[in-house]
C-alpha cells in the first residue's frame, strides 16, 4: 500500500473523512504525519530493513557517534573480527557498548585505517505524497506483507484524537499493534514481523557466547 492507500484503509476502519473540505484536509494531514511515524516506528522496533556498511577508523580512538540516518545498529566486527556487546564499565578488547543512542564505545583503540563493519537499520525518507509507497527502499523498505502493522499504529493514533478518548477507542489498536504490554511480544503486529524475520532462512538458534568470569580469563586469579 502506498500513503494513499494506507489512509484510505484507516479512514474506513475508524470512521473519519478524507477530501478536500477544511475539516478533511486537517484530518488528511494528521494522517500523512502518522504514515511516516508508523514507518519510522515499525523500523526502529524490528529488523525488516537492515544494511551494512563499512567505516574507517582513525588512530587511538575508542568513542564515535553513531550518524543520526541510522536508526538501529546490530552486529559489529573489527577488520573482519566480531566483536561482543559488553558492559560499558569494564569492556573487554574485543566488546563494544552504546554509551547513548548517539555513542557507541569500544573496548580497545582502534588503528588509523581499521575497518568497522556493521549492520544498520537507516532513516528513510518521510512520504511526501499519496504515491509514496513505504515498502521502497526510500521510504523504509517494509514489505507490502506487513503494511498491517503501519495501519494499526495509524488506528491506534488516530482513533485516539478523532474519537472519544474517554472510552480509549485507540486501546484496541495500540494492543493489536504492540500487544498489552507494549512490548511488541508475540501475537501483535510487531511480534508477527519479529517472528517472520527471525524465520526468514531457518529457525536456527543462535547461541550467545558465555560470560567471560575473571577467573577464566586469568590464570593466576586462584594463586598468589
């Protein structure tokens, strides 16, 4: 579904009008704006869109901003190396952290010339017009399959503002969207696109290297 189309969607659902009287282009543009904050949601809590890339790192630094065009940041490796989220406080040489949303840390200096790769889920670009369609990898590169969930935030917020909101008409969507608890668990729509990423090739375990104890990493650590 392009914009267009997912406003349509949504004004059929919640019950709202959409044309060219004062009253429909107010509520016209609240969609627009909720169009994009639906995309920028549903890539910001799940991995239906992921890139890589590649950075050069200069010499004795162990601090960097993450670019505000990123959105998520996933595995990371240092000249081919993975390297392991740690703890902020005590990293070792071959973990990172995110010290904020904007600074990632890592637990040993790079060299002048290092190559970071890593996996990103990017900004995209906000839909300016009713043709822009959100599965383009322009303007987030979610899939038609799961335009679903676009229309549940859409309702979940719209319901809200346009209806009663003492009677909570957008609780229902937001549930739908997000689950109960608002953690996109399974069963919401964010959940559903979890799930199907996660089964994308193969359901295939993925097992977490075990903490590291002093004792293990040190030899002498019993003697002495």
């Amino acid at each position: 579904m392009n914009r267009g189309d997912l406003k349509l969607r949504v004004s059929r659902l919640i019950g709202i009008a959409i044309g060219t009287d004062d009253d429909a282009v107010e509520e016209d543009d609240f969609l627009n704006r909720l169009a994009n904050e639906a995309v920028l949601d549903v890539l910001s809590r799940t991995r239906v869109h992921v890139r890589d890339a590649v950075a050069t790192m200069p010499a004795n630094a162990t601090e960097f901003d993450i670019d505000e065009q990123v959105l998520r940041m996933f595995g990371v490796k240092m000249n081919g190396v993975p390297l392991y989220e740690g703890n902020r406080d005590s990293l070792l040489t071959d973990e990172y952290a995110f010290a904020g949303f904007t600074r990632i840390v890592l637990g040993a200096a790079t060299s002048a010339g290092d190559q970071m790769l890593f996996w990103y889920t990017p900004k995209p670009t906000p839909m300016s017009a009713d043709s822009h369609d959100p599965s383009t990898q322009t303007y987030g590169r979610i899939p038609a399959i799961f335009h679903y969930a676009l229309v549940d935030y859409m309702c979940w917020w719209a319901a809200d503002k346009l209806g009663d909101q003492g009677a909570g008409r957008g609780e229902k969507y937001r549930v739908t969207y997000e689950g109960q608890d608002g953690t996109g668990g399974p069963g919401s729509s964010l959940g559903r696109i979890k799930t199907a990423v996660n089964a994308r090739g193969s359901v295939v375990r993925v097992r977490r290297r075990r903490e590291s104890l002093v004792s293990d990493r040190e030899p002498s650590y019993w003697t002495g």
